[in-house]
C-alpha cells in the first residue's frame, strides 16, 4: 500500500508554546495535523505488507512500491536483562520502561513505518571483559530476534564491546555475517577514549572494509557528571559529548581515512552545527593535507544526522543551515522522548514537501539501502 505525500499547510505556524522540543513546550498539544493522520493510517493499514519481501534476521528490505513513512534511525531498546544489570549499577540517566509492543504502539500511533533499533547510552560499556562481549551478544541476538519476529517493522543496528577492540571485531563479523544487521552502534567516547582515539583503529579498518552505516550516540562523559547541581548529564552534555566525537574523529583523520564508514551522529550532531565554522577556523592547519583535504566543512557535511532532540526550529534552523538535506535523518530518541514531539516539531516545520519527505524516509531508503528486494 502506498500513502501518497499530502501537501503541507504552508500557512500553519508553531504556536509560541511550542519553539522547542521538551515538557510543557512540545508540540504535542497543538494536536494532529492531517498529514500525521495519513501516515498513521497508512501504517497501520499496511501491516505487515509494508515490506513484502521475506528477511533473513536483521535485515529489512521492502519491496518495490514502498509505502510511505517516518523511518526512525534513532529507536532504543531494553532487553529484560540488559535492564536487570543495568538496575544494579549507579546511574546518571533514568531509564524509562520499553517493551516491543511499547515501541510499535508508538510507531503506529505516529506513522512511523520502521525502527532501527540499538541499545542505549552506556552500550554494553558497565560490563568490562568478557561479560561486555557476552552481553553484546546476547543483546544483538534479542534485537535480530526483535527483526526476524516484524521484518517490516524492525532493523537494527549492533551493539560492540568497545573499549574491547579484538571482542569488537569478534562482534562485529558476528553482527555483520551470522545476523546480517542493518548496522553498528557505538557510543561517543569509552573511559574517556572517544571515537577517533587510534586504539580503535583496528575496529576502524573492518567498519570501513564493509562499508558499515555506524550510529554515534552521546554517553556520559567522565570529564562532567557533575559541573551543574541537580541537571542531568544528558540535559546539555550529551550535545557537547557528541561534538567532542565528531571533531575528534576529524583531528585523527578518520572522515579521510575510512572514508566508506557512514557515520549519523545523534541529535543532529549535538552542538556541532553551531560549532562547525569555529571547528573550521581553528582547525590546525598543518593537519588539513590528511585529515581534511578538502575542508573541514566539506568533512562534517558529508556525515549524516539524526533528527532527535534536534526537530525544533532553533535546531533544525542549525542542521539545515550547515548540512544538505540529504544528510538529515528522522530519528526519534524512543522512549526518552515521546515520538510525536520530532514527529509534530517537523511537521510543523518550515521545510519544503519534497524536503520533508527525504528526512521522513527517502534519505534512510538510500542510505540502508532498504529499496532492494
């Protein structure tokens, strides 16, 4: 069933409630516009035929005559025992409750045709050694079940026992060949190491070899649980954590050296858009020959980004401004935010259709490769 791409209220303005994404500003209250509706029947009246073609666990590959829908790049799961270690450890960001019909419901109710889903925000990293490596693998063979259970419904994208790099590329092979993943997870730093570091450059060469799509996502950094009283680390850290990375895999030239790594950064790369000229300015020059030849902002626009906690006006305006739109990506952050705030927050969006409908799903198609049979 195809949804055919209802034109846009030109004319519908955010209310001054709603200039941004969070509690008692969302979108949420304005209620739901008539495109959100389409979709919503769309995808539920398409079920399981959205993708028709059969898939082996972890892989989604629709069928020519794809139906129309938000393709979210940025979709937490909670395996019940990922949870049950993860209550034993102190914890700096609250974890709220999952469960795959949680994650369809939503899905459903807001249009949304298909979820890579990963873990979330420590990764495997609070178990160390081999309990990391166990706990990796158990969590990609729960997500490749998750997928080969709604094969129109889920990807996935693995999860790697970084610090560990050898446990990493025992995983990673094992994602890639045995569950045929849409992709690999990582995190923004590891002990204080952030992607860039050499140690990982091992990890690096296999991701690039396979021409892996690798979604970053902010944890908590070690230099800065506590420099606010009573706010949260993932209240403003995560957007300066997740800029750390990307310019860190840009000073150790990553971007030029694996240059078939598909990188999507987070919450629309954090506070990279507002930093990006400043990254460029700064930049020592006697680096750019190997580590961005072409131009530091000709590196970062190339990447792509998710639109989590990065939907509404002020950071959309950032996203747009620095990158084309063929490198934004919808992503939702589910469940820490409610999936209709990104989904409103673009609808309400000054964006053209045709732009609109790239982030909602034609980017991802491209991108995952999801057109083939």
């Amino acid at each position: 069933m195809v949804i055919p791409m209802t034109k846009r209220n030109e004319n519908r303005s955010l209310p001054a409630d709603s200039s941004a994404s969070g509690p008692g500003n969302s979108p949420v209250a304005t209620g739901v516009s008539r495109r959100t509706l389409l979709r919503q029947l769309g995808v539920i009246g398409a079920g399981a035929a959205f993708f028709s073609s059969p898939a082996l666990a972890g892989v989604a590959r629709p069928a020519s005559g794809l139906g129309r829908g938000w393709i979210d790049v940025h979709h937490h799961m909670f395996p019940p025992f990922y949870m049950a270690l993860r209550r034993k450890v102190p914890d700096v960001v609250e974890m709220p409750s999952w469960s795959p019909a949680k994650s369809l419901a939503s899905m459903d109710e807001n249009g949304v045709a298909m979820a890579m889903l990963s873990l979330a925000v420590t990764g495997v990293t609070f178990e160390p050694g081999e309990a990391g490596r166990k706990l990796a693998r158990t969590s990609n063979d729960y997500g490749a079940k998750l997928v080969s259970q709604h094969p129109d419904r889920f990807g996935l994208l693995a999860a790697l026992p970084l610090p560990d790099v050898q446990g990493s590329l025992a995983e990673l092979e094992y994602a890639c060949d045995k569950l045929h993943t849409n992709g690999i997870a990582l995190l923004t730093s590891y002990g204080g190491k952030y992607q860039g570091d050499p140690s990982f450059t091992p990890v690096y060469e296999e991701l690039n070899r396979r021409k892996a799509i690798v979604h970053v996502h902010p944890t908590v950094p070690l230099c800065c649980t506590d420099t606010l009283p009573n706010v949260p680390v993932s209240r403003l850290e995560f957007f300066f954590d997740t800029a750390r990375a990307v310019y860190n895999l840009l000073l150790n030239g990553v971007y030029v050296r694996y240059p078939d790594i598909r990188f999507i950064f987070a919450h629309g790369g954090g506070a990279t858009p507002s930093m990006a000229h400043r990254m460029a300015y700064y930049f020592p020059q006697k680096l750019l020959p190997t580590c961005a030849p072409h131009g530091v902002l000709y590196e970062l626009r190339r990447q792509y980004y998710d639109t989590a906690g990065a939907s509404n006006p002020t950071s959309l305006a950032g996203s747009t401004s620095l990158l084309p739109i063929s490198q934004i990506l919808f992503g939702t952050d589910f469940p820490f935010v409610p999936t209709r705030w990104t989904v409103d927050n673009l609808d309400l969006s000054s964006l053209s259709a045709a732009d609109l409908e790239a982030i909602e799903w034609g980017n991802s198609v491209r991108l995952f490769d999801l057109h083939k049979a």
